[in-house]
C-alpha cells in the first residue's frame, strides 16, 4: 500500500543530515533485531555526501544503537556512467565518506557498473538489474532520494522516456540535463519496492520542486518525477527550512 507524505523540517542542512543519519542507522538496526539484512539504496548529491558523513560520525560513538555492517547491503538508486575512479561517481562518494570506514564487505557494496565494467551504459543497466534479481533485493528497507531544482529523483528527469519504463527495474540514460550526460538509473518499478522512501532537500532552489511534488493538485510524475515514488510502509520528505519554504 502506496503511503501519505510525512514531512519532517530542520533548520538546516547539517542538522538535517544528523537526522537523517540517526534514523537510518536506528532503522538498520530494528531491522537486525527482527532478523533481516536490511537492503539500503544510496542517493547522490551534496545532502547525500553530508548524511554519509554523518553515519560514519555517528556509527563511532556509543549513543547510536549498534548496526551489524557485515550484514546490510547497499546499493544506489543511480550513478554515472564514467569511470569507477572518477569524482563524478555516488558510489565512489559514499564509499569514501562512510564505507571504507565502516569496513561494509565488499560482497555487499553494489555498485552499478561503470565505464571500466562494461561497453554501454544500456548493458550496465542490465547487469545491475540482474544483481538486484541474484541477491534478492525485491524489497528495501530505506530508500534515499534527494531531489534536483527540475523535480527529478535518482536520475529521472522530467519528459524523459525512463519515466514510462514500468517492465524493468533499471534503465540507461544520455543526455541528461544534469551533467554527466551518461547514467544508468532505478525505474518506478524498482522504487516502489521500498518499506520507507525518504526524500532529502536541502535549499531554497528545491523549494519549489519539493511543492509541487507535494500539492495534491501534481498528477503528473512526468513534469516532477518526485511525486511518484511512495514507501509501502512510510514516505517521509526530509527538508530543511529553505526547501520547505514554499510549502
Ligand atoms: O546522481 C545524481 O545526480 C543524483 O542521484 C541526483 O538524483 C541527486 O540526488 C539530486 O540531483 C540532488 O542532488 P543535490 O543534493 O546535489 O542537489
């Protein structure tokens, strides 16, 4: 069951991040506790680099509850499709601001394949669809989505045609507005699978993304692709003051 929008605000971005960061760590753990791995997609982004920070922060002091990170498994709701090196990479974003610390088996890091991988961003999307189907990812527990200015999620920019894909879970990119031009992407399909789906805004230029994806009066995910994706168990939008400003 597709759930109601909760919005939570913070001052700011870095007290938003430490949020952020807290309950996902309480998340993974409640998810221990009843005896599951707990599948986690990753976002890209500025306020996803601060959250990352920040669970790495906190996951080494003793006021969080205790997260097994030998057994969660991580993946992205997106990446570029360029070299596994390059800055440009979420994946390699994430790993340095909290995976490498946190030592997360490597067997549990899925990264969506990059230029070193494979020829065409086409067959990285296939192979990171096959990953999903191999280690049984139907359904995540926590999935993060910041949001661009334009109302775009992961890399689902409004008019493109990934929008209407519904028979795949993940597809490939060109030409995105949004530099590097080259991605590969989680569908609809596959974002519908989480629990809780949170979305992560910070700033006043996301102030009028974030309200159009939350007026009742959006039917359309093709003009803001944020107004679709839905937790089956809880949809929370995470926003700091500037991003909520227009609410
Ligand atoms: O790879 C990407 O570019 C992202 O996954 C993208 O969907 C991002 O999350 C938003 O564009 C928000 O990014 P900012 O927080 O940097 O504005």
């Amino acid at each position: 069951m597709a759930t109601e929008p909760l919005i939570e605000v913070h001052d700011d971005a870095a007290t938003l991040a430490t949020a952020v960061a807290g309950e996902l760590l309480t998340r993974l753990a409640d998810a221990q506790s009843a005896g599951r791995v707990p599948h986690v997609v990753l976002t890209g982004g500025s306020i996803a680099g601060a959250i990352h920070a920040e669970v790495a922060r906190l996951s080494s002091g003793t006021e969080s509850p205790p997260v097994d990170w030998t057994q969660v498994a991580l993946w992205w709701g997106d990446d570029r499709f360029v070299p596994a090196a390059s800055e440009d990479r979420n994946a390699l974003q994430a790993r340095t601001a909290f995976i490498e610390a946190l030592a997360i088996p490597a067997a549990h890091v899925h990264e969506v394949p990059s230029t070193d991988d494979v020829a065409t961003a086409e067959e990285a999307a296939q192979r990171y669809a096959d990953a999903l189907v191999e280690h049984g990812a139907d359904q995540f527990e926590v999935l993060m989505l910041g949001v661009g200015p334009d109302g775009h999620v992961a890399s689902l920019f409004p008019g493109f045609e990934q929008l209407d894909v519904r028979d795949r879970d993940v597809a490939a990119v060109h030409d995105s507005p949004k530099p590097p031009p080259d991605r590969v992407t989680l569908t609809f399909a596959a974002l519908e699978r989480a629990r809780s789906t949170w979305f992560l805004v910070s700033g006043e230029e996301k102030a009028e993304a974030v309200a159009r994806a939350l007026s009742p009066a959006t039917t359309s995910g093709a003009e803001t692709p944020a107004s679709v994706p839905r937790g089956r168990e809880e949809t929370t939008w995470f926003l700091d003051r500037a991003a909520a400003s227009r609410l």
